[in-house]
C-alpha cells in the first residue's frame, strides 16, 4: 500500500454536512447600491436595478461544502431536503463523490432558490425561498449514521431552524461532534436559539460581523463563548482566518493571492470545505485553514458556488506559493 493511501485509510473520517440545497440566481449590477439610498428614506426604500447579467447556479451552503469536500476526495454525506426536481442536480453532486443518499426528496415543494444581486464593490442583497428546506426537519440523523457506519462529525449549516436545533440535540443526545455554522440564519434566530446551538460545538464558524452579531444575541462574551465550543473559527475575508480555543494561542492563516475577483458567493462554504477535508484528512487545524483558504480563492476567482474546477496539479502550485514546501508535502499526501 502507498503511503498516501494508508494516510488516507488511517484518518478516514465520516462528515456528515447538514443545511441548504438550493438554486442560486445571481445577477450583476454594474452600478454601487450605496448611490442609488438616500439617507432620510431608508424607512421607505423601492429600488429596482437594471441587471446586466443572470447566472442560474447549484448552490445551498450545505451542498457547495459537500461539492468542495468532494472534489478533495473526502466523500461528505449530504443531509438536506430538495424537491423532485433535484434528479440532475443529485446526478452532478454524485458524479462529484458526494453522497446524497442521505437527502428527503418533498412530494410538494420545489428545491429551494436564492435571488442575490451583486453590485460593482462586491455588495450582496438577496432573498432566500425555503421550500423544500423545510421538511429538513424531518430528518434523523441515526438513519443517516445507521446507513454509513457512523459518523464522525455533523457540520449543522443554515437550515430550516427547526431542523438546525433537531440536528444539535440529537447530537448531542448522541454524543457525535457537531460544527455549528449558523451563516445566514443568524438575522432570523433570536439569542436563545443561538445559545442552543453553539453549546458544546466542536467547531463554531462564523465570519467577523457574524461573530460580533453571536456575541450581541446571546449576551456572552467572546471569552464566555469560546468556553462552551471546542473552537472558535473565524472568517477574516481577505485579511485569512483565525482559530481560537480556551488556553492556546490563536492559529492565524492568511489567504493565497488571488488571480481575479469574479464572484464572492459561495467564497465561506468553500473555506468550510476545505478545513472540514483537512479535518477528515487527520492534518493539524493550521493545514486544515490553510487548505480552506486555498479552496475559497478559487471561487472567489470563479462566477458561481460550484462552478470551479480542481485541477491538483494547480492546486498543490499554489498551494505551495501561498504555504511552504512542507505544509504542501503534507496536503499532497492526501490531495491524489
């Protein structure tokens, strides 16, 4: 046996990633959202913008993490509910190592779909129809766990919200290690529901406004509320990541330089695919961030969430460029 493939035996980790299935439809206007409000009308606003393009694209923040793992070759099982017009998307996904085996099919609702519009600075606005997503909530993770032989990990993404907190108490009544990752959920759930689900996370990621956001809802402080997660894993945009955990120095990892900046979305699912690769690979947090930002530059530099291609040769140049020879030898060892 290589000793590549006994790595990949010896760390073999089962993820399971929990949230949205969804098309995206994502405009570009050229103009600045910011010139087109005024101030004292905001109470008020009825804007509609002349989009000069229109991308329909797979998305769901559950299934881009699932397509990026799967591109790794760490073969996520997807959790999640669509609708019976899923069959091709199911197809692409399965074509791409993921395992969709896991995802309830509704007789009533389409798959879910978000609108977002992009402006010239990078600015988003967007709606997001749950469909489908709702009857996520229907779903025990101990047929998923029955199914696959276990698992070791369920990253609990946005979601229907009673599926979010359905997946973290029976996880926790389970004892599976969760991520929580409340993403775009976090303006509809109140502080209570916060607390509920990052308690006892494993990992709880959030960008820099999401973190002081948590902070505000529940009532914790940053310190009260890395004591109750495992790690706190923070998005820094263009400035990298940070990880902190009670006791240890923070783990900060910058981000490769990027060839262009096509399209933002998608850019937080792919970081979360790349570290939850690494964490199923068994290398260190600081190669599993590294590994993360490495997968979220090449989005950042593509127009749609799974519409960029993962060619290991590039991969691993860049990579290196970004990291070292050695924190490359590392991941190569997994990247085949």
């Amino acid at each position: 046996m290589s000793r590549s493939a006994s790595l990949r035996r010896v760390h073999a980790v089962r993820i399971a990633v929990t949230g949205s299935i969804a098309t995206d439809h994502l405009m570009t206007f050229p103009g600045r959202f910011a010139d087109q409000l005024v101030a004292d009308q905001l109470h008020t606003v009825s804007l509609s913008f002349l989009v000069d393009k229109l991308d329909v694209r797979r998305g769901g923040v559950a299934a881009n993490i699932a397509f990026g793992m799967g591109q790794l070759g760490t073969r996520p099982v997807l959790v999640g509910a669509a609708g019976a017009d899923f069959d091709e998307y199911r197809a692409w996904l399965d074509r791409h190592g993921v395992d969709t085996e896991s995802v309830r099919i509704s007789d009533t609702l389409h798959t879910a779909r978000f609108v977002c519009t992009t402006d010239a600075d990078h600015n988003q606005i967007g709606s997001f129809y749950t469909g489908a997503m709702s009857e996520a909530r229907l779903i025990e993770l101990k047929t998923v766990a029955d199914r696959v032989g276990g698992l070791d990990l369920v990253s609990i993404g946005a979601d229907d919200p009673e599926a979010m907190l359905r997946h973290t108490e029976e996880c926790r009544s389970r004892s599976i290690p969760f991520a929580a990752d409340f993403s775009q959920q976090i303006a509809r759930m109140d502080g209570e529901e916060i607390r509920i689900l990052l308690d006892g996370a494993t990992y709880l990621f959030s960008n820099e406004y999401e973190k002081g956001l948590i902070e505000t809802k529940t009532g914790w402080t940053d310190a009260e509320i890395l004591s109750r997660v495992g790690h706190r894993v923070t998005t820094l945009g263009a400035q990298g990541v940070r990880i902190e955990r009670v006791g240890e120095d923070p783990i900060e990892v910058g981000t490769p330089d990027e060839e262009r900046k096509a399209d933002p979305t998608g850019v937080g699912d792919a970081f979360r695919a790349g570290f939850l690769s690494g964490l199923a690979w068994g290398v260190s947090l600081e190669r599993a961030a590294q590994v993360g930002c490495m997968l979220a530059t090449l989005v950042i530099e593509t127009v749609g969430t799974q519409e960029y291609q993962l060619r290991r040769g590039h991969f691993m140049e860049r990579f290196t460029k970004a990291y070292g020879d050695e924190a490359a030898v590392e991941v190569q060892a997994h990247l085949v």
